[in-house]
C-alpha cells in the first residue's frame, strides 16, 4: 500500500573507517574571484563598478577600456582602443613584468549619467578621455600637463573631480570635458 507522507527510515550512518573526512575550510583572508572577466592582453591598470549601471569598467595601460556587467561577468564592449593593436599594447605584452608600466597613475570611473571618464600618464602629464558606453570612440579628449592623482564623480555623475601633483583640484564636465572650477 502506498503512503505519500509516510516517515522514511534513516540510514544506519557508516562506521568511522568510511567516514570521509571534512574539506579543510578556507582561511578567513582566502579569496575567490566570482567572475573572471576577459579581454585585454595586459595587465589591469584600473578598475571602477557600478552596481547601479550593472558595469564593471576596466582600463589598460595600452588605453583599451573593457565593459562587463558586474552581476554575470559578460563581456559588454571595448572602448578606446577597440581592436587592441597598439604599439604600446605590443611592447608591453613583449616585456616581462617589471617593465611594465606603474598603473598608479591610471584611474577610470563611471558616472550616473552612463558616461566612462579614464586618465592615462603620458610623457608630460596625464590625458583624460571620457566615453560613452554605447560608442567605443571618445567623446572628448583632455590633456593635464601635470600627474592626476585622483579621480573621482560628482554624485549625479554630471561632473568629475581630480588632483594631483599640482596642489590644484579641478572640476570637469563629464561629456566634454569641460572645466567649469579650479579650487
């Protein structure tokens, strides 16, 4: 006779001989990556996310910006640089790592207002790019002659703040990079 809720015996457990023991558990600092997120062949110089747009915005020093979404880890487009075939893309992927460029001079953000601004060094100072994320040319181009240190939107994302090695921090419209402040 069949009973739909009827209670099922439980299983005898195995003697301690067949006891498998318990995967060690990972230490507290142990990271695991969620997503891997391809499409450059260098390095990462700079990272920003946004969980509002969905985007994670990555910048390499060969000036290529890739877009993933930041739930799934697809790949979006590339800005910038979009076939990746530079010179410096070249000599960097030639070189081994310590001749790779310092990355502490990159930055890349993004804004409420769908737009990617990235600040690259270049032989005098740093280049400022900003994107929007439907097209992989830039929408404006800026020059500094002097290091950018930081790089950070306004909270409506219609503007972007920086400094850096000139005691100066300046304020920049985020789709043509305009300055609209020097403090």
């Amino acid at each position: 006779e069949f009973e739909p809720f009827a209670r099922r015996r439980r299983a005898a457990p195995p003697p301690e001989s067949q006891v498998w023991p318990e995967p060690p558990k990972p230490a507290a600092s142990a990271l695991s990556p969620v997503h891997i997120l391809r499409g450059g062949v260098l390095p990462a110089a700079a990272v920003a996310i946004s969980s509002d747009l969905d985007t994670v915005a990555t910048l390499f020093p060969d000036g290529a910006i890739t877009l993933h979404t930041a739930r799934r880890g697809r790949f979006v487009r590339r800005l910038g640089n979009p076939k990746g075939d530079t010179a410096a893309a070249r000599a960097c992927a030639a070189a081994d790592a310590s001749a790779l460029p310092d990355t502490t001079a990159y930055a890349v953000v993004l804004t409420e207002t769908c737009h990617v601004v990235a600040v690259a060094p270049d032989a005098a100072g740093s280049s400022l790019r900003t994107f929007s994320r439907n097209d992989p040319s830039p929408l404006a181009t800026a020059r500094e002659p002097w290091r950018v240190a930081a790089l950070r939107p306004t909270r409506r994302g219609g503007h972007v703040v920086y400094g850096g090695a000139a005691a100066t921090l300046r304020v920049r419209r985020t789709h043509d990079l305009h300055v609209c402040h020097d403090v």
